[in-house]
C-alpha cells in the first residue's frame, strides 16, 4: 500500500528537514520503499536567505527520488535509472532516479498538485511517498494522504502564540469529510438545494459577490464553496448571513458549508481566524465539512530562534527546549513532539497508524 505524507514547515528553520529525515529513517527500517521529493526547492547546504547551515536530504541506497535532472546528477547519492517524468520545475525537467549509494540529495520539485500527481506516479505501488514543502506553498499538499506540521521557536518565540496557530490549523485539517447523500451530484439527484460558489473567496468583494448569487428566499440546504477561501473574506458572509439567519435556520434542515479540501483554508490570510470563523458557523446552527480530508498526524516543535543582526546577517540560538515544548503542549490540543529533545519514538508512532 502507499502512503503519501507531506512534511510542512510554517517558517524556515523550525525543523521541517529534520523531521523528514526522521520519517525516512522510520519507512526505511520498516523495509518500506522510499520515494522523495519536494514541491519546490529545498535541500541546500545553506539557506538561501540567511546563509546559516542547514540539514541536507539524506537518502538511503535504494530509494528514489524525484527532483530536477542536474541536482540528481550531482547528488553523491549516484541515482541511477533516471527517467523523465514529463514535469518541469523552476531548475528544468524533473527526473526520477534510484540511490545506487546512500547519501545527500537536492530536491527541487513540482509546484501544483496536478504535477505532483504525475511524479507521484513513479512510485511503486509499496513505497512510502514524502513529500517537503514549506506553509507558505502548501497547496500541492492536497495530493498527500497525511501530513505533519513542524513549527517552533523559528516561527515565534511565545510558545502560546505558537500553539494558537497550532490549533486553528489542526482545527481546520480535523474538519469531516462531506457526507455523500448531502453533496454534488447526488443531493441534486435527491432534490436537495444545492449553490456553488467557483472561483474560492479570497479578495476583497468576493463575499459580496456571494451573497448576491445566495437568494435568501429560497432554502439551500448546502453551499458548496469551491477554491481558496480567506477567512477573513468568509467572515463577511458570515456576519451578513447572520442578519438573514431567521431566513435560513427555519429550514427543515441546516445549511451545510463544503468547502473543497483543508488545505484550501489555509492558503490566504490569517490561519488563525479560522476559530473564529468555525465557532461563528456552529453558533449560527450551521454545518461544515470538505470534499476531501487530511490525516493530520502531529506537529514536531523546534527550540531553535533566528534572529537578524544590524549588519544584516542572521544569529542563531535557541530557547529552553524543554520549557518551550511543556507550554505548547499545555495550550494545544494537537500532537506535539520535539524529537531532538525526546527521541522519535512519539513521532514514529504517529507513522504507526499508517502501516
């Protein structure tokens, strides 16, 4: 069976490389065939905004991985059996490749999720597929079956701000997948209103845009909402809706939002709204679910802080690792491990529940 795993950071340098390695480590000794690759570049000796060292990908004899031909060729990893995939990334052709030897590679990867796909492909059928992305170029993650998030004191050095982030994205990830008799094609055929939003809701006057294609006189028992979504944007629905509650919740059954996937809530704007936004819709008497849902297995927290000096260069240090990890756990309901600090054995039992 393959399982397809996305490993996100939410900024650079909280761990995200690390964590990866630790997952291949885990596939590996399970005998399971590893498939690399990244949706975009990463992999580099140093970080090409702070110039500090980083972690590059290690990739044990055996496995494969996909990435842009040259960085392949240069791995001293002697990937052999290249093969075109018929996907191109910013650094050309991306190509897949079997690790004669063991050792460190540079993945540059597709960038959408239709590409991913493809690449994704070339993975045998038993193959634990990983996939490094950063938060910031999340939406080719929607090809992954799982994900684990890595944050830490990289993204902000109050742990409580982090673990608030934290739980407006676990929140989201958690929402429930559709039910089928309510959605799409079949709730037309079983006489249910149905309206489709297209286009997603991230600018400014797109909200309007929805409440003048939502006529209140009539009883939508779903409101399908398809692309990205701004919370923020969503907020502005909400808030005109609720003058026009009476209108929808005298229906003989509530009104169920279905947005397309997770990661489509997560793209544009603040994250953290999304609390707000969930919390607004359950007080309305509304529903919410997705199309298609993520496992989300866990978050790893890195200690490690990076901070600009005058001359313009970048300092690292870190906070008490243990007392950092103790208040984001204190403050959060999702997963938490930091596998520096505790070993992988948490994290690897998240991996558990996959095999």
């Amino acid at each position: 069976m393959r399982v397809v795993i996305g490993v996100a950071g939410t900024a650079k340098n909280t761990g995200k490389t690390t964590t990866l390695l630790a997952i291949t480590k885990f596939f590996h000794s399970k005998g399971k065939n590893i498939f690399l690759t990244s949706i975009g570049y990463d992999g580099e000796d140093f970080d090409n905004i702070t110039g500090l060292p980083k972690p590059r990908i290690f990739v044990p004899a055996g496995a494969m991985a996909a990435s842009a031909l040259s960085l392949l060729e240069s791995s001293d990893a002697e990937f052999k059996d290249l093969k075109y995939t018929g996907v191109n990334c910013a650094l050309g052709p991306v190509f897949v490749g079997i690790a004669g030897t063991s050792g460190k590679v540079v993945l540059a990867g597709p960038t959408n999720a239709a590409d991913l796909v493809s690449v994704i492909d070339f993975s045998p059928e038993n193959s634990a597929v990983l996939l490094d992305g950063a938060f910031s170029r999340l939406s080719p993650m929607v090809a992954a079956d799982s994900l684990v998030l890595a944050t830490g004191a990289a993204r902000n050095e109050d742990p409580r701000k982090v673990a608030r982030e934290i739980n407006a994205i676990y929140r989201v990830m958690s929402l429930p997948e559709v039910p089928h008799q309510n959605c799409g094609d079949q709730a037309v055929a079983m006489g249910e209103e149905v309206l489709r939003i297209s286009g997603g809701l991230f600018l400014p006057g797109q909200g309007r845009k929805m409440l003048r294609d939502l006529d209140l006189s009539r009883t939508y028992k779903v409101l399908h909402v398809e692309g990205i979504v701004n919370p923020s944007v969503f907020l502005e629905v909400l808030d005109a809706l609720g003058v026009s509650k009476h209108t929808l919740s005298e229906s003989r059954s509530p009104v169920l939002f279905v947005f397309d996937h997770p990661i489509m809530l997560l793209l544009s704007g603040n994250v953290i709204l999304w609390e707000r936004v969930l919390d607004q819709i359950s007080r309305m008497g509304f529903g919410v679910c997705v199309r298609k849902s993520i496992n989300f297995l866990g978050v790893t927290i890195n200690p490690y802080t990076l901070s600009q000096l005058e001359n313009g260069k970048y300092e690292a240090g870190q906070v008490e690792p243990r007392e950092f990890l103790d208040e984001v756990r204190k403050h959060t309901q999702a997963p938490c491990t930091d596998i520096v600090l505790e070993g992988p054995h948490i994290l690897y039992s998240w991996l558990e529940t996959l095999m």
